[in-house]
C-alpha cells in the first residue's frame, strides 16, 4: 500500500499524467495511468532499498504521533482563545508541549542517526544556520530529494498556477511551520545564518516566509546533491 500523498504525488506531481492521457487519447483510470507511467523516464524515480524502506517504516509512527500532538495542541490553543475558562486548559498545554518536545527530541536524534539522510539533514542544518529541526528532519525524510528542485516545488505546492491546488499538504505544512520557525528566531535574535536575516529585514512576514519554505527546500535539496555525488563516484 502506498504512503498517503505519495499516490497524489506519483499520479500528478511533476508527471503531469493528465497530459500524457490527452497525447495518447486515453482516459483516466488506475490501468491507463499504470500504464503510462511505465514510459515515463526512471529518472523521474528512485527506487528505495529495502534497508531505506524498513527505515522510513520504523520512523512513521513517531512521526504520526508528533503530527498528532501538534494538532491537537493547536486546537486547544484555539479553543483557548476562544473560551472563557481557557485556564482548566493550561496544563494539559503545558503536557502536549512537553510531549512535543520529547517526540521532536528522538525525531531528531534519529534522522541525523540515519545513513544518508543524517548527512543530509546535517548539511541542510549548517546552511541554514540551524542546529535543530524536527520540521526539516521530516522533510529530510519524506521528501523525494533525488528530484529536480522545480518537481520538489510542484509537489509541495510553491508553484500554485501550475498546481492547481493538487499538492501534498502534509509535507508543506511541515515546510510552512519550519520557516515560520526561522522567522520567529530571527526576530527574538536567535542564531541564524546571514541570508535568512537579510530576507526577514527587506520582505514583508508573508513573503519572507514563503522565501525561507524557498531557501529551506533548495538547501535540502543541495545537501542531498553534496552527500550522494561521493557516493555515486560523481
């Protein structure tokens, strides 16, 4: 069975299967897609190893489990804003974050653990003048990095005219909480690479954060390029 979004993504993002339907004048079904995409060139693909799929299995549940305690913690927060008895609510905050915390803490500690995707995720780190990330350890692991940066910006919607709204929300969201993550720190002074603070002090909020989800995805995506080019003898 296919990881939820990773169908949405083989099917439509950065393919585009609906045009290749129009060019062979066939209509839309599970065997004429299948079909098609066996003459889509493989290096729109990178097969896992076995030991790489038995990795990512191991990690979804702590991942479930922190996007959960996420959710839930900002539902509270609103319902918080919202109610006037939101201090009965305060402590089981305070435990959400707490949990937050501890579920980010073995997220971290186990992608930069990881062969390949810690070198990744530690480069991507330097880069960005960051030293942890539950957000970009996520996508470290989940993105499919070995794509072009145009097919990586497809699949998380950055490219919303050519999307059309069709994009894996769960990985963007990530992206959208690690950037608006940067833009807060730099704002409280907390160290971040030079680059980022010059985005922050010439854009406006919303602009510069689409701009660091920008810097974030394009660091991942050369880190990625650095730690495999040894490996492949490149």
């Amino acid at each position: 069975m296919l990881r939820r979004g990773v169908r949405v993504y083989l099917l439509k993002d950065p393919i585009r299967l609906k045009r290749l339907r129009m060019e062979n004048n066939m209509k839309k079904s599970d065997e004429s897609d299948a079909m098609l995409l066996t003459r889509i060139s493989r290096e729109r693909f990178r097969l896992l190893s076995i030991k790489e799929v038995e990795l990512k299995t191991r990690m979804w549940p702590l991942i479930n489990e922190y996007e959960q305690t996420m959710k839930w913690k900002k539902t509270l927060k609103r319902l918080m804003n919202r109610n006037s008895i939101a201090h009965h609510f305060e402590e089981v905050l305070r435990f959400m974050e707490r949990d937050r915390e501890r579920l980010s803490r073995e997220i971290i500690r186990q992608v930069a653990n990881l062969p390949v995707y810690g070198e990744v995720y530690r480069k991507a780190c330097e880069m960005l003048g960051v030293k942890n990330s539950a957000e970009l350890a996520i996508l470290t692991l989940e993105l499919p990095l070995h794509l072009p940066l145009c097919g990586l910006k497809g699949l998380l919607g950055l490219n919303p005219n050519r999307t059309g709204g069709r994009f894996n929300h769960r990985l963007r969201h990530h992206l959208a909480v690690f950037a608006a993550g940067l833009y807060m720190n730099s704002r409280k002074r907390v160290g971040v690479s030079d680059k980022i603070i010059e985005v922050i002090n010439n854009l406006p909020r919303w602009q510069a954060i689409i701009r660091l989800e920008l810097m974030a995805l394009k660091a991942l995506r050369i880190a990625y390029l650095t730690t495999m080019k040894p490996l492949t003898g490149g």
